[in-house]
C-alpha cells in the first residue's frame, strides 16, 4: 500500500532541509487576489465572512488553486478572539479594526469557556478546507499572540501601541491578567483548530517591535510558552511557528526559550541569525521583503536566491517578513512562486 | 597649573568606565520643558527657531541649568540638510515636517558646497552654547544619516518609510545618487559643527527599521562610513555616536563595520548585544524606554538600576532608547537624572 506523501511542509518543520524549500506566503489569500475581492462581495462585513465557513474556506483555498504553495492558511482574523471574549470587534473600511470598551477582566474570564464554541465556525473553515486540500499540502491554523491582541482590545484600534506599552508600565497587574486570560482563550481555540484539521499552528506576534528586553521576557515570550504548554497539555502535537515580528535581536532570546518547531523572520532578520537559530535545533521561516516582492524585477530574483542559499542548508520554509500587500501584482507571485519551486 | 576637567562623556568615549555612567537624554531640550515651550512662542516657525542662534543656544542650555546632565546637544533639526540642498522644508502645526517636491539630483549636487554656508547659524549655535558651557559638560552636534532624511526627502512627510523602501527597490541608482549627496553634504555640516565647538557627533537613523539585510548595508552602513571617513579626512577627530534605531539585529553588522566610538541602542536592544559592542571595543549609549521615563514610578528605578548594573561594567553613557515625550512629567525627568548621577 502506498502512503500519502508527507507534507514538505511539516517535514522541514521536523528538522528536513530541501534543495527548494517548501512555500507560503502570508496573506497570500487575500485582497491580492481579484477572485478574493468577488468573493469578499457576498458578505455583509468583514467579521461576518470569517465566520461564514463555505466563504472563508473559498478564501483559503483560492491561492492554491492558483500558485503551487505548500500551505494553505484558514481565512480568519486575530481579533475574533476578543469578540469571543465579549468585546465588540468591526472593521471601518478603508481604515481597520475597531474595538469597543475593554469589557471587564471577570466579565472576560467567565468566556473563556464558552469562547472556543464562539469560534466553532472557524474549526468548520478548516474541516471543509482539509476534506479538498491534497495530501501533500498542509493545512495552518492559526491565533494573534496575547500581547498583539491586547494592543488592540485596549487602544481599540491599530495604533503605534504606545497607548498600550504604557499601560504595561502603569497597570501591569491588570495587562497580567488580561494576558492570561488570552492565554487560556487561545490555548483552547487553537487545540479545536488542530482537532478541525489544522495539522500546524503558527502564533502571529505582530507588534512584538520596540519593548525592552524585560517586558518582552513578561509578555511576548511568557505568554508563548505558556500557550504551547497548553496546548500540549490537551494532547495536541501540531508543529508551532512563532512569529516575533519586530523583535530584533530579540528573537534569540524568543528562539532559545519558546519550544515552538520554526521562528518566522521578518524582513531585517539577518542571515546569521537565522541560520544561529537552525544551528539551535529549529526550522526558519522568511523573510522576503513584501515591498520588493510588490516591486518585482531582477532584484526580486536576485534576493530569493540569496535567502535560499543561505537558508536552504538547514530546515527552511520560504516565506515573506511580513504580509503580501494588496497592491502586488499577480504576476509578481507567479514568479516568485515559481523561481522559489522551480516549477 | 589645574587642567580641565575631561568631560565624563568623552572619556566614557574614549573607553574609560564609571560606576554611575555619564547621562544625557535625547530631546532633552524642547517641547517636555515650559522654559522652552514659552521661547518657542518668539520664533515665527519652527525653522526660523532652528536658524536663530540666541534662541537655539537658549533652547539647548534650557536643560542643562535645571538638570546635572553630561552633555548638551545642539537645537537643529535633521531636515535643515534637505533646506540647504534647495527642498522646501516646513512644518504643519501638531503634524510635523512637509517637503516639497524631491529638486533634481544635479541642482542638489551643485548646491553641496554652498550648503555648509547656509547652515551656518547652526556653527554660531553651538559657539554660544561651548562659550558658556562648563567644561567638564561635552557638546554634541548631529545630523540626520542620510537614509533617514532621505526617507523624508522622498515622501514628503514622516510616514511608515514604505515609499522610500519601494523607492530604494526601484530607483537604486537614483537613491544611491541621492544619499551620495547627503553624505557629502552632511559629512562637510559635521566638519563645521566640530570646528565651532562640537566636541562629539551623532548620526541619527532614526529609521533604520524594516530593512533587509542587503537594503541595510547599501543605505546604512555604507553611508555612514562614507561619512566618518570624510570627517577624519578633513582632520576632525571628534568621537562619533551611531544611532542605527531600529535595525534589531542588524545593530552587531552596524557595530562591526562603522568606525564610531559609541553605538546608541534603542528600546528593544538586549542587554547582551550592548556588552558584546562593549566587548568589541566600542561604547554603548542607551536605552531606556521612553515610555517608561513618562510612566515613572518604582519600575523607572528598577529599569535605571537594572541598566547600569549591566553596562557601566564597561564603557556607557545612559541615554533613553527614543527622544523625551513632550507630555513627560519634568519630576520623572528629574527622579531618573537624581537615580543615574547620584546627585
């Protein structure tokens, strides 16, 4: 009897190192695509399609029908979990998420239970999207990491997240136990995603740029271990990405100490520190520019070839340092794509 | 016969240690002092400020009479370069800096020699200010690093940086031309403020963030030694602060490749990259969170405490890892300059 094939993906994330390194990219589904802009049309709002699963599982599947991609990543937002949590979440179009009042820390804290139920739909996305994704491509789960979507549930908004740097300063108890309730909320939700078929969980740190070193120790690194423990404590052995975008050097620290399979890089992670971090025992995943895969040309080529070559010698995941931007043109992923799979 | 004093600050420069380290804070003088916000009323704009000698030497001693720090820095602003070179420069009330059209390379090149001249009242600034100043307090000139002002130079305004980025991707022989013209400009501007009595010189990369490594070396590093290199040509000797903020990581490839006596650190450096700088023979300036400075309170003394207990084993001068906010209670001011200098 034959196997299935595994997943390119999940073996690099086993330690497996490839001439041509698997690929995804972030937000690859998305407004890129002009058949995700049709699409995103039939819902009323933006939190109503993530959580319409025939919808979002189009959104998912729509780039790898497409381009050649390793992975497929669940459509889904890193704020539905404060919505879960009872704090009102929309998206200003044009403008971006909005967040109504912090509810309070009890208030919170008595949803956490009913929290992983609220985002059942999104389990659905991932059944539906694995039932069709071929065997040889994986399937991500994914959540924003504590202190991401704190930034957001306590300035209510995208911001440069001094609002809410100073409120760790000012009333780090209560940012404390805001944290761990997020750590419980998203522990659960990401052990349904894995028991809905997500066969690798990646935590989004988005904003971990521009907190020194103890702060990033208390809330960025502490809280990532302690979701991982979790989520091993439920018997959930799925890989883990982390991804500490804007941490600088900081990232050694969230290498040695978080027990995550692969650190996602961003864009200004130099070589050394990723292939220090290979050295360590995990997986890379990175770190192309995605203003210079918007801007594409020779210069594009010339850098994929240069992160491959550097990376490729140990357990390497291709991959952007930041999201694919709306603006980039189609046939720059095609030949990215394609200069990256040989294919 | 009695010799001055050598400023703390200088020696620190020059290698030598403290128990408690020299001090000085960026933005020290300006907008969180009321002395100076009521000054800042006699100038019609924010340039004509910069550009007035009594008034800029007054803004820059503002400091130095209610606090016992280290060493003073010049009133400018890093967009005076951009002025001299022919660009409309000026600032919007509560916005900050606008830019007019980007002038052509060739006017700007032919006007590299006249602007040392134009930015002269600057050299009459830090006359005054060495005239008056003790001794044993350092002056310090600077200048915007060339990326850094071309970023604004490009965009027309502060922003996110990812026009001038895309631009860097699409113009590299446009940009490579500009930031020539800004290192000639900016390495005969340090010439003058040393020869009128800038006695060290910083170059701020106020954004250094989000570059690829490649990117980084072209727009950076390169520059930036382009331009010591030409002010030792001119036989100025004055130590050089390095303020690459931003660059994560990519700080070791800065500390390693440009000849400045000092790298300034921002927010997110940790502990061990500014002991391995030191070990590599440089100084350290930073880097507490300027965030924290305004929040005040017990975990001010505890990060001050925690900062030199770290650095001061070897050559450091205490800084902020950003400018002093405008809304930063002058007590906290004075508490943490109290807790650094012992006095």
């Amino acid at each position: 009897m034959s196997q299935a094939p595994k997943p390119k993906l999940l073996a690099a994330l086993a330690g497996e190192t490839f001439e041509r390194p698997p690929v995804w990219f972030m937000r690859q589904a998305g407004r890129s695509l002009p058949e995700y802009r049709e699409l995103r049309t039939r819902a009323k709002d933006f939190i109503a399609f993530c959580f319409n699963p025939e919808m979002a599982a189009e959104a998912t599947l729509q780039p790898m029908r497409r381009f050649p991609l390793d992975a497929a990543i669940v459509f889904a937002d890193i704020l539905l979990i404060p919505q879960a949590l009872g704090q009102d979440v929309w998206f200003e179009a044009g403008e971006g998420p909005r967040l109504g009042e912090l509810p309070d820390l009890a208030v919170m804290r008595d949803k956490i239970e009913s929290s992983t139920a609220h985002l059942a739909n999104i389990g659905e996305t991932l059944s539906r999207v694995r039932a069709v994704l071929e065997p040889e491509r994986a399937l991500i789960g994914f959540a924003g990491a504590p202190w991401t979507v704190a930034t957001y549930m306590i300035e209510g908004r995208g911001s440069d997240r001094s609002g809410a740097r100073t409120y760790a300063y000012q009333n780090p108890e209560k940012l404390d136990a805001l944290l761990d309730i997020l750590v419980e909320s998203t522990a659960r939700y990401l052990v349904m995603q894995a028991k809905s078929g997500a066969q690798v969980l990646k935590l989004f740190e988005s904003w971990a740029e521009g907190l020194a070193e103890d702060v990033f120790q208390r809330i960025v690194i502490n809280p990532h271990k302690a979701i991982i423990e979790r989520v091993r404590a439920a018997g959930v052995d799925a890989p883990f990405i982390g991804f500490p975008r804007g941490a600088g050097a900081l990232v050694a620290n969230y290498a040695a100490q978080v027990p995550v399979q692969a650190v996602a890089l961003d864009t200004q992670a130099p070589i050394a520190l990723g292939t220090s971090i290979q050295a360590g025992g995990k997986a890379i995943q990175g770190a192309l520019d995605n203003l210079l895969l918007r801007a594409g040309g020779p210069a594009l080529d010339a850098r994929i070839d240069t992160l491959i070559e550097a990376w490729a010698g140990g357990p390497y995941i291709f991959n952007l340092g930041h999201g694919v931007l709306p603006d980039t043109p189609i046939e720059n992923l095609d030949r990215a794509i394609r200069r990256i799979t040989g294919r």
